[in-house]
C-alpha cells in the first residue's frame, strides 16, 4: 500500500483494492477529494466515523453517494485521493469544520466544484 498522501485512485482500482488495504483505510478518519477527469471539478468529503475509503468508494462506484452534483458523473471518469488525516478520536464536527476549509482552499463548492454546501 502506498503512503496515505501518495494514494491516487481510479474507479477500477477502487473497486479492487485489496483486504490488507481495507483494514488500515478503516481505522483512518480525515478528509478525501474525488476529482472528475472529464469535467476538471472537485468534490471534497469527510470521513467521521466509517472507513475512509468504504463512502468514499461507495461514492465512485454509485457515481454519486447522494450528491446531485456526482449523480449524473460517470464512475470511470473519477479519482480518489486523501488529503488530509485526523486523529480517529476527532470529534465529528471538527472534521465537518475542516472539510469546509478544504472546500474553500481548493474552491469545490458548486459552480466550480461538485460540492452543493
């Protein structure tokens, strides 16, 4: 497994990854960023309590995890990335609070992202 901040997803690679990966994505809280190839916009989201790449994926395979804005996103055209790690013990709404300066540092709130809020 690479480096937390060396790890650069596509759909299919996603989709594949390997059990021992899935155990050390599961203990990690933090912040991840899908980016849409074929649009060149961003979607930045936290990671509170379930595995980092678990939502995140759920996101890429389903195309959108219940965002609008990724609903209508073909799967393949996306990448998965982390941007940040926190201590698993973070409150929820810290991270909530730091995934809005990522959304404002890399400006993914919609028109120019994928970000609705």
């Amino acid at each position: 497994m690479p480096a937390w901040d060396e790890i650069d997803l596509g759909w299919d690679e996603l989709r594949v990854i390997p059990g021992s990966w899935r155990t050390v994505l599961s203990q990690w809280r933090g912040i991840y960023y899908i980016y849409d190839q074929a649009e060149g916009k961003g979607y930045v989201g936290p990671r509170t309590v379930a595995p980092m790449c678990w939502v995140a994926g759920s996101t890429m395979l389903h195309g959108h995890g219940g965002n609008v804005l990724l609903r209508e996103r073909d799967p393949k055209t996306l990448r998965f990335t982390i941007l940040q790690r926190v201590s698993p013990d973070m409150d929820a709404d810290d991270v909530i609070r730091l995934e809005g300066t990522w959304k404002e540092r890399l400006h993914t709130r919609s028109p120019f992202g994928l970000n609705e809020n």
